[in-house]
C-alpha cells in the first residue's frame, strides 16, 4: 500500500511483532526493499524473528514465497511440451534419492528441472554428491540448466544469483540469527527456490525421526501440510510424503559412496529401501505429472526404466551435458574412492534393532564428508558404509560398517562411537513403515 | 559460560527463542560481543525481537543494565560525601521539571548528577531545553563534568560516548527495528544510562496518559515496578512515582518557554502544577538521599530553598559551570522568544474540561520546537504558552493559548487544531491526581 521509505520498514515489523496480518503489498514491498537496500540486514532479522514468533498465515506466506520468487529470474519453458516436476526433500542422512529419481523420472516422459542444495550441518547434499562424479559442474547458468532439460529430460543444478535472490539473502541471515526453525520461513524458502525452476509440480519428502530436521510426526506432517497448501496457493500441483528417517537411507553415508549408491539403483540394484523410497516419490512425480493415474501403473513404468537401463541412459547424458565423466556409470570404480577402508566390528551377536542416522552423520562430517561452515571444503571419497541394516543378525567381531578414510589413523577416533550408533539386541521390535503418511491438501 | 565465538550468538539468540532464562554471564559475553564486532548488527536485532516477544525476566533485565552499564566508564565521586540522587521521566508534555528539580534539590544538600536526554516525537528533551540559554553546553566530557557536580553539587549533560555506549547502539537498532515498545529493554536503557553517572539512588517519574509513552495505568505500573525492582536488585534506592499526563505539565510547551517556567518555580513562582510535581519529586529524592525521613519535613526543606532563592543561586552557578549565560535568571528576557505570538482564541464560553497534550506537542513539533528525526535542528524560541489550564473558566474570544511562531503565517495552519485540543464544556469532570502512585517494590 504505502510506498514511503524510512518509516515503512518500521511499521511493517511492529505489524507482526503486535500480531496483525501482513497484506500482500507490504510483504513484496518490504522484499523489494531489502534486495534494493532500502530495508537493512537488522531490520529483516528483527521481521524474521517477530514471524517466527507470532507466525505467519497462509496468506503471508503465499506472499513471502512469491516475493521471494520473483526477486529473480523466473525460468520459462516455452518450446518444452513435457509436463515439468521436481522433488525436494526435507534432508536426512544417506538420502541419495535425488541422484536416481530424478533421472528415472525423465526417462519416463516427464521433465525434471532440478535445483538442489549443498550439505550443511549433519544433513548431506545433492550438489555435494553429484560433484563425487569428475567434471560434474553444477553452476550451470540459467540458460544451460534450460538447454540440459530440453535435451535431456532432467538438469541438477545449485541455487544461482539469478534465481530467487532473496532467498539466498533472507536463508543467510538465518542461519545466523536463530530464526531458521520457523515454518512458514522453510515453506517459502523451499517453494521460492524450487518454482523459480517454472515447476508445474512438485513432490515433498518430508522426513522425519532422529536424522531429520523435524523429529517429531506432528511438526513433520504440520511443514507437509503448509507446503502442500502454499504451492497449491501459488498455482502449482504439490503432494507431500512423510517418510522415516529413524535410520539412514540405504547402506551408504559420503558423497562417492551415496552417487554410487545412486547409480546401483539406477541399474536395477540398490539397497531395498533406497529403491522403495525413489519408487514411492516417483510414483507420486509421475501422478501429479499426469503420465499415470494409478499408483500401481507408476511403479512397473518407473521399475520397467529401472530395469530397461533407460535410466541409466539419462542419467549419462545428463553428467555428460555438466561436463562430466559418463564412464562412472558403468565403472563406478571411476567415483573417488577413500584409500583405506576400516572395519567397525559388533561387540556383541544378536540382531540390528537401530542405527542411529544422527551418530552416523556426525562421524561422517566429522571425517570430512560434509562441512560445518559453509566455506569448508569436503572430501569427496570419504564416508561410512553399512554392511547391517535395522533387522540384519550380526555375529560379534563381523563388521557392522566400514570407514572410508583417507588415513588409517583417521577412524581410531570414531570407531567406538560407530559401534555404539547400532543397537543390537535379542529381537527387533515393529518398525514403522518406511512412507508414513501422504499429504495431499 | 562458554567464550567460543560463531556458534555462540546463534545458540544465545535461539535460548531466549525458545522461551530460555539466559544467565547473567551469557548475557555479559553477548553484550561484550556486540561490542567488540563478534556480534553483529542483525543478530542483536534478532535477539532483541526475541527478548521483546518472550520476555525478560528481572534477573535477566537486571544481568543486561549491569553489561550495558559498564560497556562504558562508570563515574566515581570518591571525593565526595554527598549522597547522589537522581531523576528520570518517562517522558511527557511541558515537562520541563529537571530544570528546576535538579538546582533545588542540590540546594538542599544532595548531590545531582543529571544525565538528560533529547526531545524525538512528540515529547520534549531537557537538553534542548537548557540549551535554549545562550552558551549552555551540554556536552561536558566525564571529568568536568564531575567536577561541575563536586563544585556547585548539581551537572545536567547529556550521555557522552564514554557512558554506558552499549546503550547508546543498542538504542539506535531498537528505534529502527521495532522493538522499542519492551518493558525490559525500555528499563536496562533508562537504568545502564543513569547509573552510569554513579548514583546511590534514582526517583522515577513513570507518567501516565495520552501525553506520555505509557496510555494506560497498568502498562505505566508494570513499567515503575519493573524499574523499581531492577534498580534495587542493581544495589541502588529506587522509588517511582505514577504521575498524570493526561494534560500538559505547566502552561509552556517548547524549549526556551519551559525553561522560562522552570525559572519562575525556582524564584518561588509558577504554575501550581509544575511547582506541586517538582515538590514531590524532590521530596522523594530528599529521603531516598538520607537527608529527610518524612514527607512533610522534605518538602518544607524544598519549599524554603525554593523561597530563598538558594535554588535559583544553584541553578545560576551550574549554568556559569556550563558555559551559559547566568543572567537569565535575572532577567529571562536573556532567554531566545519568538518575534510573534498568535493568540487561539476560545471558540466558546464555558470552563476547560481538558487539554489534549499530543495534540498541542505535535503542533510544537511541526512550529519547529522538537525533531521527528535525530539529526534536525529545533527552533529554541516557539512554542505554545497557555492562557487556560484544566478547571479555568474562559470566554468566547477570549485567547485559550499563544503560539510563539517565528513569522505570523506561521501560525495559521495550526489554530484550529490548537483550538479543538482544548475541550470547553459546561463543568469539568472529576479529574485524576497529579500523584497517582508511589511504586516501592
């Protein structure tokens, strides 16, 4: 409404700070001036903190997403006929889906224009395991990312400046002034990034248990719902998974290890798990994309380019179209691999009733696979592989694990604590199903 | 507790979050931080949104005036015996009460080490009211000041760099970030800043009414008591008093005016109001000094050096002291006036039932006597003088106020909102005491 400068930003703040309802002018004004400088860094973390705290509706938050989306470039693909859809998943530990999903999904007629992200904390990152592969560029531009898509089917690209700016700015101050854990603030940091890719859908996999973000079932199914309904306010076909992450996805953590986790999937392989996880999101992918109706018939479509090698072939061309060595898919021995591989062998017999995905993830960033800091660099090579999974009988001194790592003396500090991130016992108790639930409004 | 950098702020920030009672050396390390850079700008604003939003708690407000406090120098009278006491208004209309207050009550053996603030809205700053004498300077550095209050017993300044300057950048994100409007943040400001000038003891004028900061008499309690409370627990006397703004103090409004006022109550003169909230104030800081035990006793010992002049002696010395003029006292014609005075004349006959005191200050402001943004200049000579106060009986035509206007047409848009800011009715309702309270604890 008002367009006055100085006294603006003020207001605005004290609006929510005293509960009021911010307009949707107000909201793109207070975005737009930050980006131009006219809102400061301390007058946004203040607004950040005072949303956190009151919260934000619906309404705002269709709004914030949309100020945030369009404080960038918004991709068109105008010559594309392909119904466009991505994934996003909330994070977790060993989650590699992305890698295999998304070029499965292509080969089965529909386009996956993916913006991914970079690990951060205990959390992996797609970016971070796609960059294992030689050459794997994921700093495309605009218009490569574009061109990829077209001729491929499927692009995996990190946020640029050119989309969703304020994201990056707004995402940056959060994460140093504790106003990260809101969820309206996730909703539309997720959605404004992701549509900028011009999505005509989008599945969630919203996880939840130790390893993820949200550790409970009704904040994970709260920050499903609030996605769900936000991308349907702002135009877009969205459906949400809540799926567990009380253990880590598949039998591998580190970046090589998860892309060739990937790759095996891709073949008609892979752990169970990692598989039912790319075929349940897939399914959804190809529902909302409107390639199938039933479930059922996007599973065999989706296994049928499993085992076709279909997409394998996607996935080739697309490492190829970043500049990267096509080779790993048949010789994943061209993935860098750690030189010394260490045994973490079960103090006990009996049968694996947990794994801890937090544990697991601590020692793997701690061993130099993830960063801390968003400047660190990380080893590509290093990482943990599960030789158990939750149900699997052990003999005591048989290894539950290895530790990737560059140097032999490099795991002694972690082994003990590996050791302790399974518990073994007598029996398994019921496990939850590995999709929780689905969120569709 | 812990003195690690980068994680710190953010987990500091995210406890009060998260509903957290921050300890005292928590906050000590945060506020030190801020400081010294290691906190930024945008991280104190976050925090500040969280303290205003959460709360703080006594021990927390207490923990945070100490690290503000002695962000900066903290002054020391060892050489002097006297007991030191000061004031503090919330801020009104017309209150021009320091002026005369601090002279008095230093003329009866306390000592005053006044540190005043500046006029910002609608409310007026004892600074630019003695600075309308020609050649008060009240920017005296620490030293001379205490050694104006040592020499004459009785200094007003205004906060220098050197005092409790956590304080002072603090306050200036606060203002831009909408987080002014918090109980403890308003009380660690008032209270770091004052007990910077090393007092024993602190009377504070909490008003009440649509002059004042606070609206409503419970807002305005909260505030003494948190004050009171604070003080205490800080090792000081404290005492508040709960006082009417509800209608401009005195009959003057505008910097060189009041002090004009102020003058006449220490020559024994004034407006009764002014007179009776400068009794009362200076009886409390009498006893709180140790110097009278009672009430009645106190304010006899006011109204004698009101009467002989030993006030107005006090006042001419630490005028001189400051590099001001001391014939004003004489001779307040000395004072800067305004070459026209406009007369508001009442639109009907009838007794004045109220004074709106926004009303007439907002005038004030836009004639030139105040500043809606820290770094305007203030015209010392206009203002608004009252012909009426609540009670009296005027007639049509008769003038109901003088504007002090530095040219004639400066006045006219402004008559008719002079004019309606004085209800004239039949008879005049109950009114409101003066002293409303007297907050202890």
């Amino acid at each position: 409404m008002t367009t006055r400068c100085g006294a603006n930003p003020i207001e605005f703040i004290a609006k929510k700070r005293d509960g009021g309802r911010l307009g949707a002018t107000e909201i793109q004004d207070f975005v737009t001036g930050f980006m131009e400088g006219r809102v400061t860094d301390y007058q946004m973390s203040a607004w950040l903190m005072a949303a956190l705290l009151v919260g934000l509706d619906d309404a705002e938050t269709v709004a914030l997403t949309q100020a945030m989306l369009h404080s960038g470039k918004v991709l068109r693909f105008s010559s594309l006929r392909l119904p466009k859809v991505d994934k996003h998943s909330t994070g977790g530990v060993g989650d590699k889906i992305s890698i295999c999903l998304a070029p499965l999904v292509a080969a089965c007629g529909v386009a996956v224009p993916m913006i991914a992200g970079r690990g951060l904390g205990h959390t992996g990152g797609t970016l971070d395991k796609l960059e294992a592969i030689p050459g794997y560029d994921t700093r495309l531009e605009a218009r490569r990312f574009q061109a990829v898509v077209r001729d491929v089917g499927v692009s995996i690209i990190g946020q640029t400046a050119e989309l969703a700016p304020a994201d990056r700015r707004i995402y940056a101050l959060r994460d140093v002034t504790g106003t990260v854990e809101s969820i309206p603030l996730i909703v539309a940091s997720i959605l404004s990034k992701k549509l900028a890719a011009g999505l005509d859908g989008l599945v969630l996999d919203v996880k939840v248990g130790r390893g993820a973000f949200m550790k409970d079932l009704v904040a994970a199914r709260l920050l499903a719902r609030t996605l769900v309904r936000v991308g349907r306010a702002a135009g877009r076909r969205v459906v949400a998974l809540l799926t567990d992450m009380s253990v880590p996805t598949g039998l591998t953590i580190g970046n090589a290890l998860e892309t060739r986790e990937a790759i095996e999937v891709l073949g008609g392989g892979g752990p169970p798990d990692t598989v039912e996880l790319t075929l349940a999101l897939g399914a959804e992918m190809l529902i909302i994309a409107g390639v199938d109706a039933r479930r059922g018939d996007a599973r065999r479509r989706l296994e049928q380019a499993r085992r076709s090698g279909a997409g394998l072939e996607r996935f080739a061309r697309m490492v190829a179209a970043h500049g990267g060595d096509p080779r790993v898919v048949e010789d994943p021995a061209r993935l860098p691999r750690a030189p010394e591989r260490v045994p973490v062998p079960a103090p006990v017999s009996g049968t694996v009733a947990a794994i801890d995905p937090r544990e697991l993830a601590l020692v793997a960033l701690a061993l130099g696979a993830g960063r801390t800091r968003a400047d660190q660099a990380i080893d590509p090579r290093v990482g943990i592989e599960l030789s158990a999974r939750r149900g699997t009988r052990v003999t005591r001194g048989e290894p539950l694990a290895w530790l990737h790592v560059a140097r032999r003396d490099q795991a002694n500090p972690h082994l003990s604590r590996v050791s302790a991130a399974f518990a073994v016992a007598r029996r398994v108790a019921d496990v939850s199903p590995l999709v929780i639930g689905r969120v569709t409004r």
